[in-house]
C-alpha cells in the first residue's frame, strides 16, 4: 500500500507550510491537508488506512480559536478550560490513517496539572508543585496562591493557566519582607478587568493588580510550580527547548532571557549551546544525561512520535528539571539536527517525517514503536 501524508492544521499557517516543505523535500507528494475550521464545523474526519496523520496547532485562526473558546478577540487570556475541552474533544472525532500523535498523550500534555504528575510519577525531575495530578490543591483564586506559598514555603513561584500556552497566562510570583509582592508576566490588564496577551513583558507591584488577573484565570484551572533559580549565560537567564522525534533528542535551542519568561516570542534570545553543553560538563552533568532527562520526559508520551520539552537547567548547569512537556513544540524553523543525533542537516519537520517513514509499514497499519534508548547512552550527542 502506497503511503502518503495528511495533516491536520490550519491552512496558511507557519507549521502546516513548514511541514509540507519536508514531505515534499522526502520525495512524496504533498500531504493533504485537513482544516481544523472543517474538523470543528463538521464534528470530525476520516483518513485513509495508508494516510501518515499529523495533528498540529489549532492557533493562530481567529475562526478557529472562536470556535474553541468563543472569545471574539484571539488576544484574550481567558476561556482555556473551555479550548481544552472542545480541542481533546476533537482529537476524538479524527478516525482512521496511521497517527502520529496520541489523543491521550496530547489531552494530559495540554494540562499541566496532570503532565507534571506523569513525570513525576516516572522519575523524571520536575519543580516541586502543590497543584500537581488529580489529588493536588484547588486554587480558586489569588487568596489559594498565597496560602499555598506559605503553606508550602514558596516566596517565589511560577502561576500557569492549566491548559495555556505560548507563556500565554503565565505569572512570575515573587515576594519580599514585609508581605509584598511583585509578577513578572506578559498579560495586560486593561482598567474593565480583562487579559490581553501582550509581546511586552510587564512587572506588577501592586498587589490588587496581581490578584485581579489571577481571580480572571482560576475559574481556567491554575498549576503552581516553585519558581527554581534557572542558569545563565552572558547574565542572562537560559533554559533549552529540546526537540524528542522518536524516542532520540534530535534538536536543541538555548532560550536566554534578562528576566523569568524566556520565550522567544516575548523577547528571548537564541543562545549558545555549545557553551550550554560545555557549562553542564563543567559541572559533571555530561550532555547525554542532559538529554536524556528530555529523552525521559518524552517516553512518557509512547504514542506521539515528536514533543519538544523545556528543560531548566539550575543555577551552575550541575542539574536540570523539566518544565513542560509540548505537543507543537517543534516550531524552530532553520534549526537542524544534533550531530549524532540522527538528524543531521534535517530540520525538526524533515526529521519527523524521517521517522514516521521509518515507523509506518507498507501493510498502512501502525507498526511497533521502538525508540532508540540505546543512544542515550551509546552515543554522544555534541551541540550544534
């Protein structure tokens, strides 16, 4: 049976263009592309026994996130409970083809209450959390947040909406004697009360300020997490975006930021992670545990073939937690692979594709998945 690819997406998009480059660029013709606006409207979509299916993003279509959490304006924070509960439901109307990505894997990824549980329940190091899997503390509110910060000896913590994204949300709690308090976030509050998402990275030293953009997201679902002290370089904090195609970390960014939020897209910079790797060397982390830690992570979601995970290193590069695991976090275009990794010369797209080829067999029923664990210690994975 011939093999071809389809992907669900939205069409124009960044990531649906980037990933029919790499099918093309593989020999085959361009996967057929399934709009999420038709997925949605039509409750659903059927491939074919011998379609290779990637689900990618629903972002970036105003149609879309209207259909997903109508909220008019797509710049808005709130309404993510609402987003999380259609967009899984979705994932179950999508029938036949060989998936690329778990529906499972993508649902628990998508909460971060549940996902930090799973690592957590795997061995893989996370930043301690109150709000962690089904048994964790509700916060309802900013009145939550500070009985947990002191009930957990928390002066500094990372707020997250449950089910966000993108850093959309996100809130760098920090406090001081005397009881004060300040955040470091991306939100705006405008003077009615509601979250814009902004690429302008504000800090927040009023208190009633702070409470009020918590009060609007608890009713979303919040995770706390203690805010670690992350490493730097050049002075700058930094942490890694981590690309796991199949089991192997194949793709590695440093993120370096002046302040908590190292996203690239409020203002983070690409750093050096040649110096990365030499600076957790230094201080006996050698680079394979480095990706192994992400290589870990991963295989805690066996039925998606590529998740990029947010690793932090600690201050002085001598260890490393994970963040977050993503399900579209293989966004880095013109990156290509890590020497040894596989991918060499293969952007985080050709890679995937490489793989799911790999995995798929000619008979158009899903194969065995075998990762490739050996690597993690047979091999040495050298910076790009």
């Amino acid at each position: 049976m011939n093999r071809c690819f389809a992907v669900v997406g939205n069409p124009g998009g960044r990531r649906v263009a980037l990933f029919a480059e790499a099918v093309r660029a593989a020999g085959l013709p361009a996967p057929r592309v399934v709009p999420w606006l038709d997925v949605l409207r039509a409750g659903g979509a059927a491939f074919g026994d011998g379609e290779i299916v990637r689900v990618d993003s629903p972002g970036e279509d105003r149609e879309v996130d209207l259909l997903l959490r109508d909220m008019p304006d797509p710049t808005r924070v709130e309404g993510t409970a609402r987003w999380y509960e259609r967009f899984t439901a979705a994932l179950g109307t999508l029938r036949g083809g060989i998936r690329l990505d778990g529906p499972e894997d993508v649902a628990v990824m998508f909460d971060k209450r549940r996902c930090h549980a799973v690592l957590a329940a795997a061995g893989v190091p996370v930043p301690a959390s109150p709000t962690s899997g089904a048994t964790g503390a509700p916060v309802r509110g900013w009145d939550d947040v500070r009985a947990l910060m002191r009930e957990h000896r928390m002066p500094r913590l990372f707020v997250k909406p449950a089910h966000g994204s993108s850093a959309s949300g996100v809130l760098a709690v920090d406090s001081a004697g005397g009881g004060r308090v300040g955040a470091t976030t991306s939100v705006e509050l405008d003077p009615e009360g509601r979250l814009f998402n902004s690429l302008k990275v504000r800090r927040y030293q009023r208190e009633r300020d702070i409470a009020a953009i918590v009060d609007a997201l608890a009713p979303d679902g919040l995770h706390l997490e203690r805010w670690v002290p992350k490493a730097s370089q050049g002075g700058r904090a930094a942490d890694l975006r981590v690309v796991v195609v199949d089991g192997r970390a194949t793709h590695a960014v440093v993120r370096t930021s002046a302040g908590p939020l190292t996203n690239l897209h409020l203002g983070g910079r690409r750093g050096d992670l040649a110096g990365a790797r030499q600076a957790a060397e230094r201080s006996g982390l050698r680079w394979p545990e480095l990706l192994g830690i992400c290589e870990r992570a991963a295989a805690c979601f066996p039925d998606t073939l590529c998740v990029g995970v947010d690793l932090l290193p600690a201050t002085g590069w001598g260890r490393a937690r994970v963040g977050e695991v993503n399900a579209f976090g293989d966004l880095l275009p013109r990156l290509t692979g890590l020497p040894g990794s596989g991918a060499e010369g293969l952007d985080t797209y050709a890679a995937q594709v490489a793989a799911a080829l790999r995995r798929a067999p000619l008979t158009g029923r899903p194969g065995p998945h075998h990762p490739h664990h050996p690597h993690r210690t047979g091999t040495t994975h050298v910076s790009a």
